[in-house]
C-alpha cells in the first residue's frame, strides 16, 4: 500500500510539474543542491570555490593559474541552481561571459543567497575581487543582481542554450543526470562551443534518495513508470555510464574522457542485478557500479 501511495502522489505532482513548473519549483523549495537549510551561506560559497577547484584539476590547470585561465573566455554553464555562484566566480578571475542555462527559473537573490555573494566576495582579493564588485548592477544593493552583459541567465525548454559557436568552455556539475534530452544536450554543446573549445561535466548517478535498501534498486521501476512519476521534475533521468559512451562516441569530437568517481560495492551489484528493470539489465557489473563520472571532450579544430 506505502508503495501504491507513493507512486499515485509522484504521478499526481508529476503532472503539477508539467502544468505548472514554476510553481512546482517554488512549492517544492528546489535550490538544486538538495537539502541547503542545512549549510551556511559559507558552506555554499566553498561548495562553489570547489566547483572551480574541481573544473581546473580536470583541465589540468594549476589552481593559481584560474586567471590566466579563465581570461576573456565565453563559457556556457548547464544548471546553475538557484545561484550562479560558479559563474561569478568565473567572471571574477575574467571570464568575459557566462551564460547560465537552465531548463527551469531556479536563480533567486534571496537573502540567503545574497549571504553566499558575500561570503564568495570574502574569498576573492585584489583584481578578481575588483571584478567581482564591479558585476553588480548596483554596489549598494547585491538584490538588484548582476550586469546581463556579463552574466545571462537563459531559462528554456530542455535546458538547451541555442549558441553557435560562441563558448570556450562547457561545464555542468550535477545536472546531467537531471536533463530530459540527454543526446540533445550533448549536441547543444557541440553547437554552443567554439572550435577547440572544451567540454567538462561532473555527473552524480546516485538515486537523489529515490532508493530504498540498495544505491541501486531505482534502476529496479520500469523505465514507463518512473517517467510516468518522475519525468517533469528535473530527478535523475537513470542514464547510466554506457549512455555517455555511446553518445560520446557518436558525435564529432576529440579527446574523449569518461572518468567514474564513484562505484557501489560489489555485493550491491550483485544483490541488485535479478530486480533490475529492462533498459539495465544488459548493464555489466563495472557499468552498473558507476555512481558517478566525470565526461569531458574538446571540439576539433577546423
Ligand atoms: C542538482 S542541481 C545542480 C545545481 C548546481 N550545478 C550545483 O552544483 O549546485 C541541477 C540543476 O540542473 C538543472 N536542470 C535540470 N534539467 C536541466 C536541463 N535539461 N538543462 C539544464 N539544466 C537543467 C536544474 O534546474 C538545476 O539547476
């Protein structure tokens, strides 16, 4: 019975969310980084400056180099949350643009969220600091936001950006796994980005608490009913590791990385395996340990 409740209320908001997303985001108080009345606008602001931290290590530049770097660079960030808190750091160390896409209206300048603006402030000296103030619409007044020329936040179906080769770089940290047109996305990147230009997403394939005993025993609902439950809130997509080779390795690109992070237990795998729904059942152990990868990949030249 529990189980019936569950999946009529998930149908019923499911259908709240397709009508109604804003609503939907509001009511259900999404931030995009799960449960944040639990950190401090500080924690935030080191959540974000490790965000960074973590682009550079996978480009391989050294954190003291974020400068020279991110200097006059156009980047495109998938799914910011409900504060583009990479971004302006980003812009700080002279980005030149950033455009923060979003298939749903998550930022606000709340007044939590002006917190994190300063305590990201707090963190930064000298010129990325200069740059930093010198983002806002009104010095005075951190709620009145940030200039659009530098910061645009483009809101649209699919999250996709609609650029033609405009951006450097490409980056996403948690949000694959949300998109509802994963090879969609991936095409979008490839259109957004500049010849040469880089790729770079961190990508959480846990279930987002939607597991009951096993990390894994989501992959368990068939495909029909979770989008019948789950498709319009933005919750995992259950694309796991063999998607993104596949889509990888379709497209045009170079340099292709597909990097696991984090790997359930063997036992899990094996417990799992006899309750796994169609779509994943094909899935070898080492594919379906994956709960999490880095996925990166340059354009050509030319
Ligand atoms: C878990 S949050 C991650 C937020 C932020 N990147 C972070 O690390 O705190 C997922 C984000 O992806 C966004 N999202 C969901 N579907 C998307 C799509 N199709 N394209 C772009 N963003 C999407 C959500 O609205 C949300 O902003």
């Amino acid at each position: 019975m529990p189980e019936l409740l569950r999946v009529a209320r998930a149908v019923a908001t499911n259908q709240v969310a397709r009508l109604a997303p804003g609503l939907y985001v509001r009511l259900t108080g999404q931030t995009g980084r799960g449960d944040s009345d639990q950190e401090s606008p500080e924690d935030i602001a080191a959540y974000f400056s490790q965000c960074v931290a973590d682009y550079l290590a996978f480009a391989g530049v050294p954190a003291d180099q974020a400068p020279s770097y991110f200097a006059g660079k156009t980047v495109v960030e998938y799914g910011p949350g409900d504060f583009p808190g990479v971004a302006l750091l980003m812009l700080a160390y002279g980005a030149r643009k950033v455009y923060a896409v979003d298939r749903f209206r998550m930022v606000r300048l709340t007044e939590k969220n002006v917190g994190v603006w300063k305590a990201l402030l707090a963190s930064l000296h000298g010129e990325p600091r200069q740059r930093a103030l010198a983002l806002l619409n009104n010095p005075q007044v951190p709620a009145d936001g940030f200039k659009r020329e530098a910061i645009e936040y483009v809101v649209r179906p699919h999250g996709f950006s609609g650029l033609q080769q405009q951006a450097d770089l490409v980056l996403s940290r948690a949000v694959l796994e949300h998109v509802d047109d994963l090879e969609g996305t991936f095409a979008d990147m490839l259109a957004a980005l500049k010849p040469g230009g880089l790729a770079m997403h961190q990508v959480d394939l846990k279930s987002h608490g939607l597991h009951r005993d096993n990390p894994l025993d989501f992959l368990a609902w068939p495909a029909w009913l979770w989008s019948l439950m789950y498709s319009q809130k933005g919750v995992p997509n259950r694309w796991r590791i063999d998607r993104y080779r596949q889509i990888l390795h379709a497209l045009p690109v170079q340099d292709r990385r597909l990097e696991p992070t984090l790997l359930a237990s063997a036992a899990d795998v094996a417990a799992v395996r006899n309750r796994l729904a169609a779509p994943f059942r094909e899935l070898g152990d080492a594919d379906l340990a994956c709960l999490g990868l880095w996925v990166g990949f340059s354009k050509p030249q030319g």
